[in-house]
C-alpha cells in the first residue's frame, strides 16, 4: 500500500510539475505577441499609407528545408486616409534587378528571397515597383497548410479540374482543407491564366 501512495504521489508531483511548465510557456508565448505602441500603429493614427511583400516560400513541405524562392509575391497597401487596401500580385517570373551590392544583377524576382532573404527581397520589389515597402511577412507551404486547418477551410470557386499530388479539387463552387488549399496554391500549369489564374 506504501508503494502505491508513493506512486501515486509522484504521477501527481509530475502531472504538477509538467501543467506548470505548460503554463509558463504559454505565458510566455502570449508576451511575446502582446502589442505595444510602434511604427505601424503610429502610421496608422497619422493615417499614412503603410505597404507589406507577402511572401511565400516554397519550403516546409514535401521534404523542403533550403530557404528556396518566393514563388507568390504580393504587395498589400492600407491606405487609412482612403479606408482603402490593394493588393498586387507579382508574377514570379518577371525579370527585375536584384536590389545587391552588386548592380546589373537581373534575375527573375522570385531569386530576391533565395539571395539575400526577405529584406532583399523587400529592397528588390520596392525598387522593381517604385515604391516604398515598410515591412515584409514570408509564409512557407507547411505554414500555408496549418492556417487553412486553423481557420476551418477556405472556400473558392474554381473555373478548372485541379489535380496535384493527389489532392482532386473539381471545378465549381469548393471548402478546401490545408492540404488541398497547398495543392491548389501550389498548381501551376493546369490554369491557362498561369500565376494569376490562381
């Protein structure tokens, strides 16, 4: 009977132990994301166009673990003066000079990333498009798949059959998962309209 309080008391030390480990990191996870008063909250109340590069990489799935290249560019402008937001998408091919140390260094945009990471490939699209970009967010395919998971699905209609590593999404009116949102992002000759067609 001795043995068995005994164990029973450490099972519950350890369950203790283990939820109070838990707690603290959480804590310290939700700190970490807590806002504070910065530059974009600053351009907001002065009510100043702010400009974000979206980036997604094509790592973190399939086995992909090298930086690779930004195969979906867009840039998003919040105007608050307007109450208006674009978005403008970059075709991953377009020819553009990379924004290096070295000048005359034209690749097709996408190479920016694999180059010099984000902030080249910020400085490059800023330069390609003349404009200013204030901050950059990169997202790779893993982390493409667990925000569609996270939210439920996303729904899109779909003028064409898509067919990629396995995942079937018919054409018409669709709920996607994370997988088959990845396949979808991911489909690029299928769509006769190419890079916008998605």
């Amino acid at each position: 009977m001795k043995k068995l309080g005994l164990l029973l008391g450490l099972i519950i030390a350890l369950i203790v132990v283990v939820l109070g480990i838990y707690n603290d990191q959480e804590n310290r996870a939700v700190d970490a994301i807590k806002t504070r008063p910065n530059k974009i909250s600053k351009q907001i109340d002065q009510r100043k166009p702010i400009a974000f590069l979206l980036l997604g990489g094509d790592t973190g799935s399939d086995g992909r673990i090298n930086r690779g290249l930004s195969d979906s560019m867009m840039v998003v402008t919040l105007n608050p003066a307007q109450s208006s937001t674009v978005v403008y998408s970059i075709p991953r091919d377009s020819l553009a000079e990379m924004a290096d140390d070295h000048g005359g260094n034209i690749q097709k945009i996408n190479a920016a990333y694999e180059i010099g990471k984000a902030d080249m490939a910020k400085k490059t699209v800023s330069q390609f498009l003349g404009m200013p970009i204030d901050y950059s967010v990169t997202v790779d395919m893993g982390a493409l798949k667990e925000m569609v998971d996270f939210v439920g699905g996303i729904t899109l209609d779909t003028v064409i059959d898509v067919n990629l590593n396995g995942q079937v999404i018919p054409q018409g009116h669709q709920h996607l998962n994370g997988d088959q949102a990845l396949a979808y992002s991911r489909m690029r000759y299928q769509d006769p309209r190419g890079d916008y067609g998605r």
